[in-house]
C-alpha cells in the first residue's frame, strides 16, 4: 500500500522540524522545504529516512516566489503524484513600529506569511480533490486572533491566514478535503530568540502553564488535525497555554 506524503515548508527548523519527525514516525512520505538553510535541511531528511524507514524529498527554496512553488509541485508530481497533507509551516516576523516599516518589509512579511500559502494550497488543492480526501493545515499565531503591538506586518498576514482557512475550509469541505489552522502562543523556537532571559522570564510570568510551549506540542496538535474526523474543518485551533 502506498504510503501517504505531507510537505512542510519551513522544515528546517523548529515547528516544521517537529512535525516532520512526527510525521516520519507514522510512516509517512516527507516533502520538505525551506529557504535558507539547504544543507540542514538535506541532512535532516537523510536522517528521518534512515531512521524511520520513509521517503524522502528535500526541495529548497523561496515559497513567497509562486514561480518556484509551481515547480516545486511539478518535482512533487513527479515523485510522489501529490501531497495527502499540506502544512503551511514557514513565516518571518518583522518587529517594530509601524512608521518605521518599509514597504520592501511589508511586502517581504505578507509575501512570506500568507501569499505562500495561497500559493501551495492552489498547487497542492487538485491532487486532494480527485482523490476526494487531504488534510491543509496552517500554522498561524495568536497574533492572527488578536493582533500584537509592534508586529503589525506580521499580526495581519496571520490575521489573513486564519480567515483563509475558513473560507477555504468552506469551500473544499464538499470534496472531503480539511483545511484548520493551529494558532501558536510563544513556542520555544528561534523565532522567539530576540527575548533576552529577564525579556522571557516576564512572558512566562504571563502565561497561566508558565513556560514556553514546545514544538513537538505542536507537532502533536498538527497529527491530532491530520487524522482526526473530517467534520473538523475549517477551525483555528489556539496552542498557547492560556494565555491569550
């Protein structure tokens, strides 16, 4: 039997990396991408399919250039005919105010955070359809509900990926295909790593679990969305250990 293949973008580090070993642990064929970080990326794939046994495909590069993620699909059609799972993982964040934000920064944020993935759900949403099944699952930010001083850029282009997810939820859930999106708190990843200790300390203060989430919390969430019934769709599910 034909095992199932899921794409993670951003796979090289943290969230993406998490649910890339998870993934692999349950048999599954992995699809990886990131921008930067080639060589990581490569080594980490090798690693996971060593180690659990699956296929594997690095694929790196820029998914806010649509151009490439067309061919990346063409390079995914061509190995494994489509992805069963579709995770949007990869985002940058901007911090600062907003008169001081550059068009180029804007552009950069909202191009990263929420072009790419319309972008790999428009090339990834035709396998899923003609199968009648596929799970997409956006990694969004607490930030995307209730928005975040100083991070503007960012707060809207997750805002703008969670009103995605329910609107393509509604209109791919007569073809059985699930579209959620996982709206992380403050997870221990590089992302975070601009909070010096006192900075880290006092957020922690703040959250009712008291620490910063880990990715392979995460990671377990995104497998609960994957094989869970499909009349749970078009949902934002907040990971952040009461805080927001």
């Amino acid at each position: 039997m034909k095992s199932k293949t899921i794409l993670i973008t951003g796979a090289s580090h943290g969230i993406g990396k998490a649910i890339a070993a998870r993934f692999a642990s349950e048999g599954f064929s992995l699809v990886l991408n990131c921008k930067n970080d080639i060589e990581l990326l490569q080594d980490y794939a090798d690693r996971l399919s060593r180690t659990c046994g699956v296929q594997t495909l690095a694929i790196p590069g820029d998914i806010s250039d649509h151009s490439f993620v067309c061919d990346m699909f063409a390079q995914i059609h061509d190995t494994f005919d489509g992805v069963d799972v579709l995770v949007n993982n990869a985002g940058i964040s901007h911090i600062g105010l907003l008169t001081d934000l550059s068009i180029e920064d804007w552009n950069r944020v909202i191009a990263t955070n929420l072009t790419s993935v319309f972008s790999c759900c428009h090339e990834a949403i035709p396998y899923m359809v003609r199968r009648k099944s596929g799970s997409i699952i956006n990694i969004s930010s607490v930030w995307g509900n209730v928005g975040a001083s100083c991070e503007v850029a960012y707060s809207a282009s997750k805002g703008g990926v969670n009103s995605f997810t329910k609107a393509l939820a509604k209109e791919l859930a007569p073809s059985n295909v699930t579209v959620n999106a996982i709206a992380c708190g403050i997870i221990d990843t590089r992302m975070n790593d601009c909070f010096d200790k006192e900075e880290r300390n006092e957020l922690e203060k703040e959250i009712p679990m008291g620490r910063y989430g880990e990715p392979q919390e995460v990671a377990a969430l995104a497998w609960q969305l994957a094989s869970a019934p499909t009349y749970l769709t078009g949902q934002i599910l907040t990971i952040d250990g009461g805080w927001q």
